[in-house]
C-alpha cells in the first residue's frame, strides 16, 4: 500500500498542515504560521521595552505610525493576517498592544490562522463525493478526535501495524486506497465500493466484512472499562447478564435489551450508571442529511445516534432507579460529549 505524493489531492497536503483540533495531523507549515509567531513575539517585546525602558517609550509610542523597521515588519504581519487569515480589519496594533496578553500569545494567533484555513480548505475539497469529504474532515476536528495521533506505542493497545497505520491517515486525509480505485470490489450487498470506502457508511447493512465492525465495537467498550478502572473506578465492568428485570425482556424467547457496560454503585449504593456504546459514521446517508456536512451542525452523526441510543435505554434504566449515558463517537474521531 503506497501512495506518490504527486497522485494526492491538494486538499490532502493542506489538511495534513492543519492542527489535529481543526482535523489534520500536526504536520504545519512554517508558512501558514510564520506571520502570527512573529507578531506575537513582537508585541510581547513591545510591552516589555515600554514597561523597563522608559526611555524608548517616546520611540515606540504608536506602532501605527512608528517608522521603526521592527514597526514596520509588524504592520506587514499584520495586513498579512488580515487579507489572508481572517483577522478582524479593524485591528491596529496599538489596540494589540494594549490588549491582554493572552489575547496575542502565538497559540491565539494561530488558532484563528488554522480555522481560517480549515474553512478555506472545505471549499477546496475534491468535487466527488464532496459531501462525504467535507462530513469528514469537520468529524475529524473537535476536541481529542485527534488524540490517536499522539499515542505512544509503548502498550499492545497503542500500537498498530504500519499497514493499519498508512489505511488510518489515509482515511483521515481523504486519500483514495488503490486497492478500491479498480472498481472491482463489491460489497455483500452487491454495490461497487467507492475509492474512500464510504460505500460501508451510507446505510448498508451488511458491510461488517470478518467481523470487523463488530471486532471494533468490542474493542472500544473493553477501552472504555479499562479507562474507568485506571481513573479510580474499579467497579466498571461490561454487561452480560439482565439486569434490568422483566421490563428489558424484548421475546418470547429471553432475549433483552443489554446497555454495554455500567459503573456500579456510581451514585448511591443499588444506583448505577450504564453506558451503550457506539461509533457512528458521519458520511451514512441519515448523518449528511442532519448536517454533518455543515459546521453550525458539527457532531450531527454522533447527535443523532446518542438520540437512538436514549430511546433506546434510558427511561428503561430510569426505572431501574439508575442512570444511562450514550458513549458515542464518531468514525473520524469526534465525541459525543
């Protein structure tokens, strides 16, 4: 499984470049933020001289006007980040300077250069199969939806196969698997599946080729338990057994409805929390039609599943005297909650 960096998309490099927050992989370029760490530490400067050197406050007295070369470069900073990046126009630098200087530490400056960027980048997005490219890379951005990226592989549970790992970024940055650009493979369900393998997404039921969904699903909760009881909370277990009572029978049978896992006496003695846990696809038909294509709706799969979810259990574990949370995330990375 290779790739030549020639065969890429633009649109792959660029959101490669982004933070993983605003959905790409770290890999930033000096270009893109070089403007902003410079007139942070410009300004920081600025504040310094005129606070211990009383002397050079006539000189520095309005960065506007100054025709200092250092004041100069820092007006060029400036216009560059308000024609390219989206800062506000009625910015000037003397109200930078006198602002707070948390509001001008690099790491604000570049967080509105990276949503600029993120925003530009959804209009630049491949034209097929555009709606599952921009459901995408919004689900790939939000809080901890890049975290995997930063995982140490010093445990079996953090480290994977090179192999695994190349089909992960791939997905992540949208890059077609060549393996699926023949054409030739088809689904159990009898479609062709597309380049990007969002075929497995759009609603079919029958795509958990080997187990694989199923395998992951396991995965995640088993993750989920171990995270409670390295927190503390030794009580967290998977469900495998009714214990709901008679109201969670759902046939004749004995089957019952089975949250994946709780947290016993986690509020009171007899009073627990349960969980159900799910990964739910942003690019399925049911997501992009509930927005997970736009913005104003970021994290409308996980949404809508987390909705499926509580019908589903929670005035059943209410009854029970306890309390239900759905644990969803979705395919790319972003949470629930």
């Amino acid at each position: 499984m290779s790739w030549d960096a020639g065969d890429l998309h633009p649109s792959v490099h660029k959101q490669a470049a982004l933070m993983p927050k605003w959905g790409g992989c770290g890999v930033t370029s000096a270009r893109l933020v070089s403007a902003a760490a410079f007139l942070s530490a410009a300004l920081a400067s600025v504040r310094f001289l005129r606070t211990k050197h009383a002397g050079l406050a006539p000189t520095l007295a309005n960065l506007d006007t100054c025709d200092l070369p250092l004041a100069a470069d820092m007006r060029n900073a400036l216009l560059r980040l308000q024609q390219h990046h989206g800062f506000g126009l009625q910015a000037t630098l003397e109200s930078l300077a006198s602002a707070p200087p948390r509001a001008t530490a690099q790491h604000a400056f570049a967080e509105q250069v990276y949503e600029r960027a993120r925003d530009d980048l959804l209009e630049q997005l491949p034209a097929d199969h555009n709606a599952y490219h921009r459901a995408r890379l919004i689900s790939c951005g939000g809080p901890h939806a890049g975290s995997w990226l930063g995982a140490l592989p010093v445990a079996a549970a953090t480290t994977v196969t090179s192999a695994s790992w190349q089909m992960a970024l791939a997905l992540r940055l949208g890059v077609p698997v060549k393996e699926l650009m023949s054409g030739d493979v088809r689904c159990a369900c009898g479609a062709v599946v597309d380049p990007y393998g969002a075929h497995y997404g759009s609603g079919c039921k029958v795509g958990n080729r080997g187990a694989a969904w199923t395998a992951r699903h396991e995965m995640a909760n088993d993750e989920t338990v171990k995270s409670c009881r390295a927190v503390g909370q030794l009580t967290a277990h998977g469900v495998a057994v009714n214990y709901l009572g008679q109201a969670a029978i759902t046939s004749v049978n004995g089957g019952y409805k089975r949250p994946d896992g709780r947290l016993r006496d986690f509020y009171a003695l007899g009073r627990h929390l349960y969980w159900d846990f799910a990964i739910a696809d942003p690019c399925s038909d049911s997501a992009l039609r509930a927005g997970s294509a736009e913005l104003r709706t970021a994290g409308a799969a996980a949404t809508l599943r987390v909705k499926q979810k509580d019908e589903k259990y929670k005035r059943l574990v209410e009854d029970a005297g306890s309390v239900f949370f759905a644990n969803v995330m979705e395919r790319f990375g972003a949470f629930s909650g």
